[in-house]
C-alpha cells in the first residue's frame, strides 16, 4: 500500500475553491501496467457523441460501470459496448488509491464504482464541459496524471471566459467537489514536451461515484 504513494507528505493546493491538486501523489508506473492490462480486453476508443462528432480523446474503463456515449446519448454502462462484455474490474490499488486520494482532500466516504480512462495523443484537446451524468453530485471525483503534462482549464459555472490555468504533471491528483463539483472544466491541446520529446501520451484516469 505504501508503495503507491511517491510522496510521505504530498503537497495540498486548494487552486480554486474545492478542487484540490496533490502534486506528485502517486508513482506511475503500476497504475501504467494496470491500463496496459485494462487495454487488453477493452481498448482505447474514440465514442460518437450526441452532437455528431466522435470524442477527440480515446477512452475506455474499468469497474463496475464505463463511461459511454452514442448518437443518443451520454450514460454509465455495465457492458462495454465494443465487446458486449463487462468493464474489467477495477484494479484494488486504484480504489485504494482514489479513497486515499479523496481522503487527502477532505471527503471521506468515497465509494467509487466507475473509473475512466482518457488516452491524450499530441494535438488532442477536451473541450469545456462538466461532469453531470453521476447521479449523486455529493460525492467527489478523483483523477490521476500520468505521462505527458497537460494544462486544465476551469471556468466555474460557465463554459467560457475567464479561467484558472494549471498544470498538470506525471503523478498529480485532483480532487474536487462541494462548490466545484459541476464547474465547467477541459484540458489545453497537447503539445510535445521538448525536455522529453519521446512522452507521446497523457493518460488521465477519474473516479467518480456514478449511481
Ligand atoms: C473539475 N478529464 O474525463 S480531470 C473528464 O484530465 C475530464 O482527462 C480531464 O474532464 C482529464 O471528464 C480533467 C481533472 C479536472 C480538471 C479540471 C476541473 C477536474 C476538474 C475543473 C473543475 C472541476
Ligand atoms: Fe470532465
């Protein structure tokens, strides 16, 4: 267990109400080997969304439910609709990692049942948004960096205008919740890393509590 965290006092930043970053909480490395296991069975993939386009960013999941989206609709599903098969469960050091995580923010109780997986490739973006398709907007969510740095964006409660810039590094978490549970937040087109031109991806993976 203790092997996971990178950090015996990780630092605590509280960079816009409610959202907390812990900066360089976690190693990398095992959480990279899980997805490459996740992967096996249900592989990255870009979704068709409601407004025609497919998801810039490629995704898949683990745990009792994934995150999907078709022409229709945004929803939370046991099956994974590329194999008709359920999400791989989620790995014990993930939960145990989320719940520490959401603890180091404040928020006990966390009970995750749903962890995406975002695959950024240079050139991709996220576009502002927030998350609203949980059923229970009281409980955080938790998502870990990992691989190429990225810059996320958060505007509060409108999708533009003025934002807070901040970011993110290999092994940072981010909590947020309460007041800054549905602010519109996304992540700045990716660029290559001239000081580590061969870090390629960033992978972000989020716990949320879906139903
Ligand atoms: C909360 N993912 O999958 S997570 C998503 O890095 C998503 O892949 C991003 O947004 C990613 O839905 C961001 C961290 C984050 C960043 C900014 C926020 C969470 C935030 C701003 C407000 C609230
Ligand atoms: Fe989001």
């Amino acid at each position: 267990m203790l092997d996971l965290f990178s950090n015996s006092r990780p630092d605590k930043q509280e960079i816009y109400p409610d959202l907390f970053v812990l900066a360089n909480f976690v190693k990398t490395a095992p959480l990279l080997k899980e997805v490459e296991q996740i992967i096996e069975v249900s592989p990255f993939r870009k979704m068709m969304t409601p407004n025609g386009h497919y998801t810039g960013v490629a995704l898949t999941n683990c745990g009792e439910y994934g995150w999907t989206s078709d022409r229709k609709e945004y929803r939370y599903s046991k099956i994974d609709p590329l194999n008709g098969r359920p999400w791989q469960s989620m790995p014990d050091r993930f939960k145990a990692l989320a719940i520490e995580a959401a603890l180091a923010a404040g928020f006990e109780n966390f009970e995750p049942d749903a962890c995406l997986i975002n695959q950024y490739l240079i050139g991709t973006k996220l576009g502002s948004h927030q998350d609203k398709n949980e059923k229970d907007f009281s409980q955080p969510i938790v998502s870990v960096s990992i691989g190429l740095s990225a810059v996320f964006q958060i505007f509060g409660n409108q999708r533009a205008g003025k934002a807070v810039n901040y970011r993110l590094q290999d092994g940072d978490v981010v909590v947020w919740g309460k007041s800054a549970r549905l602010n519109y937040h996304g992540i700045r087109t990716l660029t290559v890393d001239k000081l580590n031109p061969t870090c390629q991806q960033r992978i972000n993976i989020t716990f949320r509590k879906s139903h």
